[in-house]
C-alpha cells in the first residue's frame, strides 16, 4: 500500500497549482468565435480600453479560436468586443462583454446581421447594352417574327 503523507498530499496539490498558472500565462487569452451566417465574414477584437487586437477571417459556418500573443496575458483588458463585419465593409454585428475562454456565434451579436450580395460585374451589364436590336434574341420576343 501507498501511504500519502500530510506533507505529500500539500506538494501534490501545489505542484499541480503551479501547473496550472504555468499553462495559463503560456497559453494566454482565447476566444473561440464561430460563423454561424451565410454570409463570409471578418471578426475584429477589441480590448476593453478600444485597441485593436487583432481580424480574423471566417468563411461561412465555419469556427476559429483567437489567441492573443504567448506569455502575454490581458486579463485586465477583459472584456472583448468583437466587431463583424462583410466583406463589402459595412457592419454585420458587434458582440460586447466577451470574456476569456467564451465561444460567441456571429448569428447572436447586436446588429441588423445581414450582408448585401455582391453586386454583378458591369461587364455583363455593358455586354447585353451592346447586342443590336436585330439579334435573335430581340426578335424572338417579337409576335410578328417568324418565317413567311
């Protein structure tokens, strides 16, 4: 039998105390954030005091975890703002209050969450301008064309 001392017992459990602060400052501050929306979006994280700290690019229902820098905890500038936004630049939604270790879906944030399609390229729009007015297309659309 393994006798655990008083004294033995106390060692275990700061060691593993200890363990436990050496992985905390070593891996420093995450967030997980997850693209829940259709559309492809930008997340960009900002500390409590307003800086940037970082954009990550997250196509559509797909999930990514932000770390800050190795060794570098923030603990004091907690909480996050993360800020969506399309790729056409206008905001999707900002999610406040995020705290260290949380996952945020970008369907919850506030904001009107709705990205506007990207717009056709005006190359085709210049390509049916310049058809004639004797193509087959336009004459099909005329009740008299026919044959004789």
């Amino acid at each position: 039998m393994v006798f655990i001392t008083a004294s033995r017992a106390h060692t275990i459990v700061l060691l593993a105390f200890l363990s436990f602060l050496a992985q905390s400052s070593l891996f420093g501050v995450s967030v997980s954030i997850y693209n829940d929306s259709p559309f492809h979006l930008t997340a960009e994280i900002l500390l409590a005091d307003g800086s940037n700290k970082g954009k990550v690019q997250l196509p559509p229902l797909n999930m990514t975890t932000w770390h800050a820098e190795l060794g570098n905890a923030v603990w004091s500038q907690t909480p996050f703002t993360v800020i969506f936004t399309c790729r056409n630049g206008s905001q999707y939604g900002v999610f406040s209050g995020v705290q260290t270790g949380a996952t945020i879906t970008a369907l919850t944030s506030q904001g009107k969450r709705y990205c506007q399609k990207v717009k056709k390229d005006k190359k085709d729009n210049t390509d049916k301008k310049n058809k004639s007015s004797d193509s087959p297309e336009k004459l099909r659309l005329d009740p008299i064309w026919g044959p004789p």
